[in-house]
C-alpha cells in the first residue's frame, strides 16, 4: 500500500506542477485609460467623419447646405474636445505595474486537490483490495510443476482474498468449487453457502451446493440436498444437474415413477454419446428394473446419476463417473493390524497419480472406513482438472488413504497404501493400506 500512496501522490504533484507555475505567472496590469486618451480617440473619429462629409459632397450625395451645416456640427465638438483636454489632470499607473497574483486560488488548489483524491477514492475505489493476496487461477492448480504443499498455498491465499472480497460472487464460487475439486466438502459448503446467499436464485449453485452435502452425508440426498435441489428446479426447470440429483433423491425415496419421469427429462436436454447422457441410460435402466420388482443393476441406488462433487457434464452440469478405456479398477482394505487406529467415519481417499510427473491425484474418489472393503472404479470423469486424467498417462500409481481431517492432502499420521506401476485400464487391483503415513 505503501507503493501505491506514494505513486498516487507523485502524479498529483505532477498534475499540480503544471497547473500552479501557469497560475502564478505574473502579469502586466490592466491600465484604464485616462481622460486625455479617451479624448484623443473621440478626435480622431471626428476627424474620420469630417473626411467622409467632403467625400459625400464631392459624390453629390450631399448638398452643399447639408455640408456646411454637418461641418459646423464636427468643428464644434472637436472644440469642446480640445478645451477640455488641458483642464484634466491625467493619472496613469507605472509601467511596470502588475496584477496581484491569485494565492488564494493557489493554495485551494494546491490543498484542495489531494484532498478531493483521497476522499473520493475512499467512497469509489477498494482500498482494501491494495493488500489483499493475489487470487490464483483454477488453472495452475493443475499445473506440471504444482506439489500438494503449493495446492494447498494456492488454495489458502484464494480463501484468504474472499475474506477480503465478501461481495465477490465469482470469487466465492471460484472457492466452492476448488474445494469441491479437492474433495472438501465441509470447506466447499461453507463457499457454497456465501455464494448462495449473494445470488439466492442461482440454480446452479444451488444443485452444486447439494452435491457437495450429499457427498457430506455419505451420497444421501435426503433432507438439506433435496430441498436445495427442489428450490433450483423451481427457478430453473432445465437445470441438467438439478434434474440428475432430483432423480437420484426419488430412487433413492424408493420413488421410481419420479426417477424415471427426472432422468427422462435430463436425457432429452443432454447432448448424445456423452458419459452423462450414457450414465442417465443406466439410471434409466436401473430405476424400470427397480419399478418392475427387480434387483438394481447398480451397487448403489440412485448412485449413478450423481456425480462426484466438482466434474462437470454439458451445460456445466454434475456428471457421473461411467467407466471407460482410460480407468482403473479394483478393491480396498485395511489390515487388520491397522484396525484400530481408525473409526467407521474416518475418510478414505482412493486416488491414482501419474507414475512420472505431478503428484496431484489424477482421479480420486472419496468414501469412510465404515464402507471397507471397498471395490472402485477410477477414470477421467473423476478428474481434478482437464489437462490432468487418466487417459493422458499411461502408467499410474493408484493408492488409497484413511484421513480423520477429511483433508485430501496427506498429512502425518495418515494410513495409507498403494500399488505403483500400473497401466491405465488395469482391473481387479488389491490394495491394502498398511503404513502410517509419517
């Protein structure tokens, strides 16, 4: 801030510097004119007028009694002239008078002008925005050369600058979904909920900000999550996500006309041969089957068309996780010599990351110890940022980690375990977590 005070005062001395020297320059004095000058003026146009009457009867426009008599007139006033002149005493002024100088104006100027500034930049301008960190970009959260320490400085000084910013809608959002990214949820819902209430009827937020506490209780949409996504349908009936999660509550309720009815619509509005539009398929399937007394083909009800928090399908919809030629699959466990060192609901984090190159998780998946063991399935639906999934590397190192913060990136005490090498479309993996995480 200090920087910027002193810029701000250099350019108005610069601004002032050219207006006060122009200001202050003296100047000659304004001399009125005395008697005897004024006087000389008024003969020399008499004389003027005497020439154009001798031209006018030299022209015939004048008779010669209109002449004379006109002339008399001229001649007597040039006389009257001429007497007054030597009984006025003539006052001038010297000739190197000049004017008072305008201080007054000056010194308003030159006070009046630093003052204005700074008043009306305190009442325009955001002077607490001169120190606030610098937001990153989404962007270099997925950069080569980011390590977990930097993801989570980067992440740090974004929440830092919203407290700085509490109007900041994007900001907010930018937050949200950071967090979401990263897979922590308790974090991304607090986001949520500043950004909701600067712009209550955003749809999108509102079916974002359910996804993340649907996630926050186990992938439940009961309660608090369906009634943000109720309230999103009802300012946006076409909100792709909405109408997924809308589906996924009704299956979930046991509602399957209402599943199919949700599903139905959001197939029609997402474009074809995308992994959302095939994910909605199997939903579609899985919920007829379901109405029809059969066994869900799903291992989850209603699972499959929500996705994990922070993807994005068309339209900048929620998408779900289908599985695809660039994915790993395989089952988690615990050793039982670990056992008890956790509790049911301690966060489990299934991750891959590239075997060569940046550590941050190219797919992660988030469930708690209560599920153990667990089977999984990662692929490029569950990535954390475009330029950083499966499919872009061959060979993966895909581990799994027990966290009591919830937090996704490590920290001692942890419990961990992991298979590295493996190639991209590998199935049937078996990792067990087995380290404590130092």
């Amino acid at each position: 801030m200090t920087i910027f005070w002193i810029l701000t005062a250099a350019l108005t001395a610069l601004a002032l510097a050219h207006v006060l020297p122009v200001l202050l320059r003296p100047r000659p004095a304004k001399v009125p004119l005395d008697a005897a000058t004024r006087r000389a003026s008024t003969l020399a146009i008499l004389r003027e007028q005497a020439a154009q009457l001798d031209a006018e009867l030299a022209g015939g426009s004048l008779d010669v009694d209109q002449h004379r008599a006109a002339r008399e007139d001229i001649e007597r006033r040039v006389l009257e002239e001429t007497e007054q002149v030597g009984e006025v005493t003539v006052k001038t002024m010297p000739l190197n008078t000049t004017a008072e100088r305008p201080w007054k104006v000056a010194w308003v100027l030159a006070l009046g002008v630093p003052l204005l500034v700074a008043t009306l930049y305190s009442h325009v301008g955001s002077p607490q925005a001169i120190d606030a960190p610098p937001v990153p970009s989404v962007a270099s959260l997925g950069a080569d050369n980011v390590s977990d320490e930097q993801v989570e400085e980067l992440v740090k000084k974004l929440a830092a600058a919203m407290e700085q910013k509490p109007d900041d809608l994007a900001g907010w959002t930018l937050l949200a979904r950071t967090y979401a990214v990263l897979q922590r949820f308790p974090e991304a819902s607090k986001a949520y909920a500043r950004a909701s209430a600067l712009a209550p009827n955003d749809a999108q937020l509102l079916a974002d900000h359910a996804d993340v506490l649907a996630m926050l209780q186990g992938q439940k949409l009961s309660g608090e999550p369906a009634r943000l996504v109720t309230r999103a349908l009802q300012i946006d009936p076409k909100n792709l996500k909405a109408l997924a999660l809308a589906g996924g509550a009704a299956y979930e309720a046991g509602q399957y006309p209402q599943a199919i009815e949700y599903w139905t619509l959001a197939r029609q509005m997402s474009p074809p041969d995308t992994p959302f539009s095939e994910n909605l398929d199997r939903s579609l399937v899985d919920a007829r089957n379901a109405l029809q007394g059969g066994v869900p083909a799903s291992s989850t009800p209603g699972e499959m068309a929500v996705a994990p928090a922070g993807t994005t399908a068309p339209g900048g919809s929620s998408q779900a996780a289908p599985a695809t030629s660039a994915h790993v699959a395989g089952q988690v466990s615990l050793s039982p010599s670990l056992a008890s060192q956790t509790s049911p609901t301690d966060t489990v984090f299934i991750f891959a990351r590239a075997a060569e190159g940046p550590r941050m998780p190219l797919a992660i998946l988030r469930r708690t110890v209560a599920d153990l063991p667990i089977s999984f399935t990662l692929d490029d639906a569950m990535a954390m940022s475009p330029a950083m999934k499966l499919s872009n590397f061959p060979v993966v190192v895909v581990g799994a980690r027990v966290s009591k913060t919830g937090n996704a990136l490590p920290s001692p005490g942890d419990l961990s375990g992991q298979v590295a090498g493996v190639k991209v479309g590998t199935e049937g993996l078996k990792i067990v977590i087995d380290t404590v995480q130092p």
